[in-house]
C-alpha cells in the first residue's frame, strides 16, 4: 500500500499542468498592429492631401491668371519717386518692376524692341553687361535702385508716364543672380524668353564669327533691319563643335533649369521664341498690365527655313545627337 502511494506520489510530481493556448494572444497582437497601423497610414495620408493642396495653390499661384488677384495684384504695383525729375501728373500712376531672363543670341533683343514699341514701356538692355556694376552687392543695388526709380537714362527711357520698367537679365551672368535673389526677387516679375538651343547655337557661331568679318560694308551688326542685310549675314554656314555639343546642350538645360528654380516664387511667365506672335503678346502686356497696342519692331531675323540649312558639318551634328535626349533638336526649324 505505501508502494502505492509513493508510486502515485512520484506520478503526481512529473504531471505537467497543461498548455495554455496561444491564440488570445496573437488574436491580441493583430487587433493592436492593425489598429496602429490604420491610425499611421491616416496621418500620412492626410499630410499628403495637404502638400498637395498647397502645392497646387502655389502652381496656381505662380502659373494662374494672377492679375484677377486683387492681393497679389496690388503687391507688383509701385509708385517710383525718382530723384532727377517730377513724374508730374503720372505721379499716381503705378509701375511694374520687371525682367527678361534669357540668354544671347536668343531673341530677347528682339522681343525687347517689341515691349519699348509701347508708349508705357522701358526696358533699358543688358545692364549688367558692364561689369563694374556687377562687382559688389552694392553696384548691384544702386543699378536696380536707378532703373527702378525711373532715373535710368537710355534710348528706351519713357520716364514721367511709365507703367512697366526693367532690364534685360542674361542668364549666364551669375554673379547678379544670386545677389540679386535676395532682395529683388519678390518685386519684380519676370518673363523668360526661350528658343531652340540649336537655333541659337548657330546664332551664337554666326554673330561671333561677324566680330572679325564685318560681313556688312566693315561694320558689325548683331540685329539687322531690312532682308538685304539678313540675307548677307545668313550666307555664312559655322561649324559646330560636336566633341563639346552635348556638353554645351547640358548646360544651357543647367542654366535654365536653375533660372526656374530661382524665380519659382516670382510671378513670372514663359516665352518661346517660335510662339511670339500678335496674341502672345496680348498676354504679355496683359501680364505685365499695360493697356493694350499693337506692338512692332524694325528687326528683321536673320536665319529662316531649316536648321539643316544653316550648318555647314549638318551631318555629323545629326550623327551626334540621334539616339540622345537632344535628337528633337534636328527636326526644329527656324
């Protein structure tokens, strides 16, 4: 009998009690994840509708049809006190800081003539060409003071009764852009003026190539205003350099790829070179809010008809540029 019970008493000892089951547990676990998770992906999911909202708002902004914007349409209205006159009776009459970035031998000298055909219009040229007005933020500064004071004196200047006033800004004059930025950028409007980059390449070869050549009677022309002098200066063919082509097309894209990040926050629009035409140019003086007139220039353009037909080694250009993002470039005309 005691046998027994210590052989029962032994049993009893090595008798584990039973497992308990996992499945509250995990059901637990899935119910917390799940909630959190759900809890995380709504506030992502709202922060996201709100940058894009903003984001939207600020493409509206910049890109929108701002001059129904009383807000923002009164903050580019300026009333210059310039120090070498009285604006007299126009004194009441706001004026419109503005720019046109573009670069060489892209058509803004033309596009330029165009906005000083306008009675309210003066846009004064390449400024910054001469350096010492470029040296220092301060020569930049009082240049801008001059021009936007109406005290800038040149062949443009329409001064008592202007409405929109500014300069030509050349893109691959760094050192005004980013000086200029912090001061300037949120006063002025700017229109970036842009044409085919092989046009303009060609452009660039045949002007520089006429520096020494003086194609027309000796003299040197960079615009020309009849179809005699065009067609003597079209006759020259350059020869592109096609070891440094894709390397120079690259940074011109640079040039204006940084030109749109700078002036992001800038009301501004774009002008394509091939688009200029009697209703571009509505919007334009609309943009920059002139009363409206039929704007003409004496200039007349130089190169017409195919690019094909403007370069002297076309074949090995194509060569360079087919199967590269540039190859668009070939097919563009004049």
């Amino acid at each position: 009998m005691a046998e027994d019970i210590c052989f029962l008493t032994k049993e009893s000892l090595i008798i584990k009690p039973p497992k308990k089951s996992p499945l509250l547990w995990r059901m637990t676990v899935l119910v917390f994840a799940t909630v959190f998770g759900v809890y995380i992906c709504s506030i992502c999911l709202k922060q996201i509708s709100i940058q894009t909202m903003i984001r939207l708002q600020s493409i509206k902004i910049i890109e929108g049809p701002l001059h129904n914007i009383k807000l923002i349409e009164n903050s580019y209205k300026h009333y210059p006190m310039p120090k070498t006159f009285s604006r007299a009776e126009c004194a009441r009459n706001p004026v419109r800081f503005f720019a046109i970035l573009s670069m060489q031998r892209s058509g803004s000298g033309w596009f330029e003539s165009l906005l000083n055909s306008h009675k309210n219009v003066s846009s004064n040229g390449e400024i910054f060409s001469v350096r010492n007005r470029r040296e220092s933020i301060s020569s930049i500064v009082q240049t801008l003071d001059k021009v936007y004071s109406l005290d800038w004196y040149s062949s443009a200047s329409k001064n008592e009764c202007s409405a929109a006033t500014g300069f030509k800004w050349m893109l691959n004059q760094e050192v005004v852009s980013h000086q200029i930025l912090g001061d300037w950028s949120n006063r002025t409007e700017s229109s970036r003026l842009d044409s085919a980059v092989g046009d303009r390449l060609v452009s660039v070869l045949a002007n520089s190539y006429d520096r020494y050549a003086k194609l027309l009677n000796g003299t040197h022309k960079s615009h020309v205003h009849s179809e005699q002098e065009a067609d003597t200066l079209a006759k020259y063919k350059p020869t592109i350099n096609c070891t440094n082509l894709i390397t120079d097309l690259k940074e011109m894209e640079m040039a204006t790829a940084k030109a749109l990040e700078y002036f992001n926050s800038t009301r501004h629009m774009i002008v394509y070179y091939e688009d200029i035409n009697r209703s571009k140019l509505k919007v334009v003086q609309e943009f920059l809010g002139l009363p409206r007139m039929k704007l003409t220039s004496r200039q007349v353009k130089i190169h017409n008809g195919s690019l094909s037909d403007h370069i002297k080694n076309w074949e090995d250009v194509q060569k360079t540029l087919m199967g590269t993002p540039y190859e668009e470039f070939l097919r563009s005309d004049y």
